[in-house]
C-alpha cells in the first residue's frame, strides 16, 4: 500500500481540527444566544468551548504552549463563529436542537483526534482514550458550567454523551495498537461517535440510573 505523502496528510489533520474547532464554537455561540448573553458573552463561550478540551489535553501531555496558542486559524474561528451566529440565528428555528448537532460534530472530532495525539505520545490505551475523552467533553463541560447549567455529560435528560466519547476514543486507541494509524482511523471513530450521540438523543438512549424514590434534591 502506498502511503501518503506527509503533506497530504497534514493538511487533512489541519482541516478535521478546523472543522471541529467551527463546529464546537458554534455550539457556544448558539448557547450564548440562548442564555440571552451579549456578544462579549458570546465570544467567551464560543472560544472556551472550541479551545478548551484541546488546551487541557495539551497541558496534561506536556505539548506547551498548547497548540490552541500556536495555531492562529484556531483563534480566529471562534470569532468568525460568534459573527455568523451574531447575525444569522433569528433563522435557526431550534437552537437547542442546533447547538446538540454541532456539538455531536465537535465531540466526534475532539474525541478522535485528542486520542490520536495521546498516543503518538507514547501513553498506555487507557490513558489516551481518558485523554481523548476528556479533551472531547472538557469544552462542553466549561461551555454549560459558564452558561449557568449542569453540563451535559452529567445530566440524564441529555442522553448518551460520554459514552459515544469513550467507545469513539476505544476504536483510534485500539487500532494505534494494532499499528494502523491512518486519518481514516480518526474519521470513522469521528463520524461513529458523532452517529452514535445523534442516535442516542433521536432514539432516546441513556446510560443505566438508579432508582430513585421519594422526592429528589
């Protein structure tokens, strides 16, 4: 099999980042404008939530200044997020649904990409799908704690999250140990975990609770 050539690839992991990094700010955004912020609200969640998770995995793994802060496109994305959303979000009918979609996309990047990463660096398969999860959540986590919410991956209404991370980020840790670490591995554990969490909030899906009694707190 031919491999291809650095470049190529590079450029491809350059545009999957991108892609998530839109994708996540938006989800900010489209959160700030829900919560009713002003645009220096917006700006602040679009960026925390398309920055965030990457930041932590970089700090966690040493890479520093995290990448976040070398990467000039990476700044500047969730600017041009919170400008779009700015103007064209009295056409989004649904924010709520919106901001659940976007945030499936940015999951799926994150999680893929930060387990990658985690790997290349030489830690175990636990510690890299832990990484990986992490990096994919952490924005969102920092994105609803500063909206005022408890945040996604800890609430039963929200549906499957974490899981869809965690099971996404098993699928790149597996195959690096296998010795196959094409894009190829990133896109379909980005397009699976972003499938699944879709499904899971189109079908219901949640993780076991207990049962609770009596009223709650």
């Amino acid at each position: 099999m031919v491999n291809e050539p650095a470049s190529v690839t590079d450029t491809v992991e350059a545009v999957i980042n991108l892609v998530g990094i839109f994708a996540f700010a938006l989800s900010g955004a489209l959160m700030a404008v829900r919560k009713r912020m002003d645009i220096v609200g917006m700006v602040v969640l679009a960026s925390i939530t398309a920055l965030g998770g990457g930041i932590i995995r970089d700090v966690l793994l040493g890479d520093v200044p995290p990448a976040a802060f070398r990467n000039t496109w990476w700044l500047v994305l969730p600017l041009i997020a919170t400008v779009l959303t700015f103007f064209l979000h009295p056409v989004v009918t649904r924010l709520h649904r919106s901001i659940q979609v976007f945030d499936a996309i940015g999951l799926g990047v994150f999680c893929a990409s930060a387990t990658a990463k985690a790997a290349q660096y030489g830690v175990s398969p636990l510690a890299a799908v832990l990484l990986g999860t992490i990096t994919g959540v952490g924005g969102g986590i920092l994105r609803d704690l500063l909206a005022g919410e408890i945040p996604s991956v800890l609430r039963r209404d929200t549906k499957l999250y974490a899981v869809p991370a965690v099971a996404g980020s098993i699928i790149v840790a597996v195959a690096h140990a296998a010795g196959q670490d094409g894009l190829w591995v990133q896109a379909f554990a980005a397009l699976f975990i972003c499938g699944f969490r879709l499904a899971a909030l189109w079908r219901g899906w949640g993780a076991p609770a207990p049962r609770v009694s009596g009223p709650t707190i």
